[in-house]
C-alpha cells in the first residue's frame, strides 16, 4: 500500500478506551498480551525481552508468557500479579485503542474506578469453568455505577470446556439478568481462549457455532457515539488568557454539546449574561496564524472564548447557554468511593475539585453503603478503603452541577486531604439535594404572591413531592 | 465510521494535552517545561503554542544540556527559542564539567547520572518548579505505562510507583506542599505513530538527524554511533565508515544508536516504523544496563 494513502486513511482514525476487567487467574493479561501481539504491535525487541524473563518467572512453560508483556513493574513481575492501573496502546485501520488495564482483586476497587473513568467499553472476563463469580458481580456494579454504556462479555478458558456452546449460552444468559439488573445498555458475547487466541483476533475453527465477530473485530466496529440527543452546551472556564489589554480570553475543554459565535451564555455560578464574541479552537492555531477563530466548537475540543461584555469570568466557572441553565446549589446527592486508607470522616472538610473548580466542603450524612459483591445496602456512618456509598456533599460555595449520568465531566468530581494531599475518593453527582440554593432558577424566573403561596402549600401539606421553594 | 462529532484520534489526543498544559499553567506557580529537542519535545511545544494562543508560553522550557548532545540538537533548539520567542533555560553540572565526565572513559551509567539525573536535580531545585512537565509517552517502556499525567515527586524528586494518586477523568490532583513537585506528562496517551502521524499532519519542524543521510558511524558495545566530534577516542574513531542512517530518538551521540536507513521525508520514516520490528528505545545504550533499568532511574528521578 502507498504510504501517502495509508497516512491519509489513518489520520481519520477513531479513538476507542476500554477497560479489561478480571482476576489474576482469568486470564486477563495473557488476553491484552494477546490482542498486542496478533495485532502486530508488540516489537520485536520487547518480545525477546519477555522470552528471557519467561524463563524466570513464567507459568506457562514452555511457551512464551504474553502476561509477561503486559505485566509493568518489576516488583509486580515477581510476585506474578498487576497491581496498579495500567495504560497500553494498539491500532487497527478504523481505531486507536487505549487499554486500561487494572486489577481484578477486591481491595484494588479503587483501581477499576479509574480505569473505568475514562473506559467507552468495558471488557469482562469469565472464566468458562466457573461462570459468573462473586468479582463478576463486583466488576459489573463498578462498570454501571461509571456509567460505562458497551459491556463486552468475554468467556475465557473456552479450551478447557471443549469449546461447549451450551455452557457459552449458559453463562451469556446469565450475565444478562446480571446487565438487566444493574441497567447495563448493550451487552456483546464473545467465547474465547486467551492462551491459544480464540476469538480474539481471527475467528476460532473450534467455535463452529458462534456467528459473531471475534474480540477485535468487534472492539473495531463498534457503534459508542452517544445517542444523537442535543447536548446541553458546558463550558468549564479552565484559564484566562489575557495577553494584553485588547484580548481577555477564557480556555477550557467544551464538556459537553456546541457553541457557536453571538450565542446567548450565562456564567455560573454568579449568573452573569453576555454573548460568545468570538471563538479560538486551540487545534487550528499554526505557528504563523496564532488567531486562527471559528464560527463553532464543540466537545472535546479546546478553545478558547471572548465575550462581548467586559463580565467577571475566572476559572472555575462554568459557561453555559442562557436557555439551559443546570441546577447550582451547595448542597449535592453524590456517590463516594473511598480511596484512601485513612477512613472518611463525617463533617471533616476536604477539597473537593469538579472539572476546573475546586470548593472545599464535606460529607454530611451517608444515606447507605452499597455492597459490591451483593448490591445491598447497609446503614453506616464512616467510609473505609474502597467503600462505595450514596452520601450528602455540602460545599462552602455554590456549583453549576449536573447528574454524572448526564454528563460525566461536569457531573464528576474527586476529593482531595487537605494535609496529605492526597487523593482519597471520588465521587459522582446524583442531583441537587436541596431546594432553596437554587439560583439559577432564581434568575431565570420571578413568581408572584400568589405563586409562593401556593408553593408554601404544597411544600407544608404534600412533602412526599419533595417540591423545590422558589 | 466517523460521524461529524467524534474528533479524529490525533485531535482528541491534541485537545487532552492542551487541556493539561493549560491545567498547568493554571494551578502552578512556577511550571517549567523540559526540552529535549527530539521529536516528542517539538511536538510538546507545538501543542503549547497552540494552547496558550495568543500569548507566549507562560513558562520557559529547560533543556538539560550533557554537552554530549549532537551539535545540530544545540543548533536546532536556539533557533527554535529565536524562532518562536520562548524563555530557554539551558544547565549543565558544573562538577561534571570539572570532572570531564565522559560516556566513553566514565560509561554510559556515570555519565547518565551526573550529567543528566544530576543535573536535572540540580536545574530543579535551583528554579523551584512546582511543575515539571515532561514529554514522556506511556508506550516507550512497561513502567512508564502505569505513570499518572500528573506524577506526584517528593522533595527528593523521587517517584513512588507503589503510593500513585489515584487519577480520574480528566481531573488532575494538583495539590502539594513547598518543596515537592509534580511531573507532567502531556503526550501521555500518544503512541510513537501519533507522534510522527502528527508532525507529519502539522508540519512541525525537527532536527534533521531523524532522516537518513551519510554519516560517519563506528561499532560502539553493540551500537552504531555517530562520530559527531573528536573527543571519540581515536582509536575508535579510525574505524569510522560513511554510511546511510538515521535515528529513532536523539540524546547524547556516543550513547543514541543509528539504524541503516533510506529514509529521508516523513511519509518513508513512517512507512519503516510500521515495518520495522525493534521498539524506540533499543537505540538507547542506557536502557540495556539491567533488567527494570527504566523503573530504578525513575525512581532516582530521571525522567
């Protein structure tokens, strides 16, 4: 193929993340080793190291260990476990893929969380033998509760079942009652052999009966843009740009939906309104044109935005358009993970960074923990090390929020030790938990007597409504 | 494939790097950037022009200079620093300097360590950066595939591979005390074919070491390097023969290996990285000293 040509097809590639999710003993490794090396991309010279290395640690005899090309570092190697999230890199002709991989065991939930974070397409393995596992269960809460939308099914150790299609069904039936319960919306299925390559990059000879595509070729052709709903534009001000006194500019990545020059916008959380003056996306700048504007943007790109009115703007503030205003209030419904080995302290204050702003604040009330192997929920009062519970997060000052699960970069946020500086959880936006800080609605409208009234009396006679004041 | 909302992989990758420069810049006091001079620091630099347009950079790059670099890295940067009006900071360690630490008469491990560590260490603590950003990728090496963009370093510039802040989405911990630091890794995600796919798309310049050209080339402890000047020892450089090769990374010459190759534009270095079947690093002398070389020098503090 002409160079030339390949380069042009390629610069059109897509971009996929996903996450693999297993144990030690499911083979997950060997699988990302697997789909690095049949897809030509593991070179050669770190596959002679890994044969050397195969001598002193492998477990698999005689053949060459893909975990080992995977496994980072070297205190890992020896003990024969990922510990840690790692990222890893491969292509096709259609995607670019980034691999989280992290680790399968219960007190690393905090590393499946990250890695899971930033995942469009979550990998879960099974071992064919044992079917669906108590860290099946956990892994699949994880994923749901990340908002991870594709959940590719991935029954391993085929080889060791005869290649049985009755207990590939067996096993597919079951996740999906698994995926029903926890709201998972497209589940795929795949019988695979990670050792020998099954399934992985080409179609298996011993799967005579299974008619989808192998691992890969999935993983390629997979539909994950996000239904085509208009977004709601957010624009989370991450720097102020001013070269001189003629320019003042606000950076940030858009999070979500469009803008377009003359749009009508409103700065939260202080309510301000102006208009989009003009737009820089940061990727058309050139080294001979450092103005190069555009008339629209849109997310993920990264730009930068005038305004036509001289309007206090700083980072941590979040430009939005003025006719679809979020909820701003202090005082958020979120999920917590705990991360940290110190455990969370009720009241305690902690920094509490969301996008581009950072409020301190504190967990006031934990509604329930959610087990992870069961999905039961347990009345509590302090958050260990890899906990996951519904809480009550009230801010010292006011956000522009939205649910994690309406946008996962403006609904997200991580908790920060104000002495260790750690990051030690964190947390998802479920809604805005009470009424009366609600100022963007404030702004938007002005009730009448009569109207407040009325609202005092449904708040007084019907609480079950849990009707907002206005 | 493609609908008209999803960015290209190279423009995704773009908007995510320019998102953590700019989170830089605006939670750090004092940001530095290191220049290399190779490919990926010309590419770091490109997407810092970018984010932070209109302006200049607002923070210098620092190139730690062994004064064993190829000369043309040394003319390449200057002109970059003229060309583009970015504040350079250029440091040496002046006990290398006295003690005229050479890769040939020291080894590649001394010299590495006193020129490069060392004097990393010392051009860090001398600025105080609170942000050291660096252009490190996480498909060069197994440890660095497990490296936070934002790499916490305590005051000792030392990384703990075992106690990593855990990092979600796109939200960067940048919390640290007086003294400690973090590293940043931009290009994180970018594989070596983005890098070349987007210095090709970009047009961005780099030193012409990375095409093929005659040099004169001698047999080093297994590597082909360059004779560059004459403080190769002569016996070593009278077995020099001209020969056509380029190379796949740029560090200092007695220490950076150069491959046989026909290549001299972009598309055709390319079009032999795709059908080549050695890895980035193999040019480097440095990384073949032991097993988890790369992990124990970052540990140490090397980049």
């Amino acid at each position: 193929m002409d160079i030339i040509n390949y380069l042009k097809e390629h610069e059109n590639k897509d971009m996929l993340r996903f996450l693999t999710c297993g144990s030690v003993d499911d083979g997950k490794s060997t699988l990302i080793g697997r789909m690095l090396y049949d897809s030509k991309m593991i070179f050669d010279d770190q596959l002679s190291a890994a044969e050397s290395e195969s001598k002193k640690y492998g477990t698999t005899g005689e053949k060459i260990d893909m975990a080992l090309l995977v496994d980072g570092l070297q205190s890992e190697r020896e003990q024969g476990i990922t510990i840690d999230v790692a990222y890893r890199f491969f292509a096709t002709e259609n995607r670019k893929f980034i691999i989280a991989d992290t680790p399968g065991h219960e007190q690393y939930t905090r590393n499946m969380v990250t890695g899971a974070s930033t995942a469009d397409v979550a990998i879960i393995l099974i071992d064919a033998r044992k079917g669906i596992l108590t860290q099946t269960r956990r892994h699949s809460f994880i994923v749901s509760l990340l908002g991870i939308e594709h959940v590719i099914v991935a029954i391993n150790k085929m080889d060791l079942v005869d290649f049985s299609e009755e207990v590939y069904k067996e096993i597919s039936l079951a996740y999906g009652e698994l995926a029903k319960e926890l709201g998972i919306k497209n589940t795929y299925y795949i019988p695979v052999s990670a050792l020998d390559g099954d399934n992985v990059v080409d179609k298996s000879n011993h799967t005579p009966w299974f008619d989808g595509k192998p691992l890969l070729g999935l993983l390629d052709s997979m539909d994950i843009a996000k239904e085509q709903k208009e977004e709601d534009f957010r624009f989370p001000v991450q720097y102020v740009n001013r070269p001189n006194l003629n320019f003042r500019g606000f950076c940030g990545t858009i999070a979500a939906g469009r803008v377009k020059i003359g749009d009508d916008i409103t700065v939260l959380p202080s309510g301000k309104t102006t208009k989009v003056k003009s737009i820089i996306n940061a990727g058309d700048i050139t080294e001979a044109n450092r103005e190069a504007g555009t008339k629209e943007a849109y997310a993920p790109m990264a730009v930068t935005i005038t305004t036509e009115d001289e309007v206090d703007i700083s980072r941590g503030d979040m430009i939005v358009h003025t006719n679809s205003l979020p909820r701003v209030s202090n005082n958020l419904k979120v999920m917590l993970v705990w991360m940290d080995e110190k455990p969370m302290t009720l009241g305690r204050t902690y920094d509490i960074k969301r996008a581009t702003s950072v409020v301190s604040g504190s967990f006031e009330h934990i509604n329930y923990k959610i087990d992870v192997n069961t999905y039961e929920r347990t009345q509590i009062d302090t958050l260990e090390l890899n906990d996951i519970a519904s809480c009550k997060m009230v801010l010292t000052r006011p956000i522009a929020s939205d649910a994690y699960k309406e946008n996962r970069l403006t609904g997200s946020f991580i908790v920060v030790d104000r002495i260790t500086n750690n990051t030690v959880g964190a947390g998802m936006i479920v809604g805005v938990s009470r009424r009366d800080e609600d100022i963007a609605k404030r702004i938007d409208k002005h009730y009448t007597d009569a109207e407040r009234a009325l609202n005092r009396y449904i708040r007084e006679n019907f609480p079950e409504w849990e009707c907002k004041v206005v | 494939m493609l609908n008209q909302e999803r960015l290209t992989h190279l423009k995704q990758l773009e908007a995510e790097s320019i998102h953590i420069l700019r989170e830089v810049a605006a939670e750090f006091t004092n940001p530095v950037m290191m220049y290399s001079v190779g490919k990926d620091s010309s590419v770091m630099l490109h997407l810092a022009m970018k984010a932070f347009a209109p302006s200049k950079l607002p923070f210098p790059l620092l190139h730690v200079d062994t004064l064993w670099k190829f000369k043309e890295m040394i003319a390449f940067r200057d002109q970059r620093a003229k060309d583009l009006g970015f504040d350079l900071i250029v440091h040496s360690n002046p006990e290398g300097i006295d003690m005229n630490i050479s890769p040939f008469e020291h080894g590649s491990k001394v010299h590495t360590d006193i020129m490069k560590t060392q004097a990393l260490k010392q051009a860090l603590n001398a600025g105080g950066y609170d942000a050291v950003i660096g252009g490190a990728r996480r498909d060069e090496e197994k440890s660095r595939a497990k490296e936070r963009i934002f790499s916490f370093r305590d005051k000792h510039h030392r990384w703990d591979p075992k106690n990593q802040r855990p990092e979600l989405w796109n939200v960067y911990n940048t919390a640290i005390e007086k003294g400690e630091s973090v590293r940043v890794f931009p290009i994180s995600n970018w594989t070596e074919l983005d890098v070349w796919q987007y210095i090709y798309l970009e047009d961005i310049p780099i030193p012409s070491l990375y095409f093929a050209k005659e040099h004169d080339v001698v047999e080093y402890e297994g590597t082909k390097i360059m004779v560059d000047d004459d403080r190769m020892p002569e016996a070593l450089r009278k077995t020099a023969k001209k020969e056509m090769v380029r190379f796949r990374t740029l560090g200092c010459y007695p220490l950076t290996g150069a491959i046989n190759s026909t290549a001299t534009t972009l598309p055709e270095i390319i079009k032999e990285m795709l059908l080549s079947t050695s890895s980035e690093r193999e040019g480097r002398v440095i990384d073949k000293d032991q097993e988890g070389a790369m992990e124990l020098k970052k540990i140490e503090g090397y980049f």
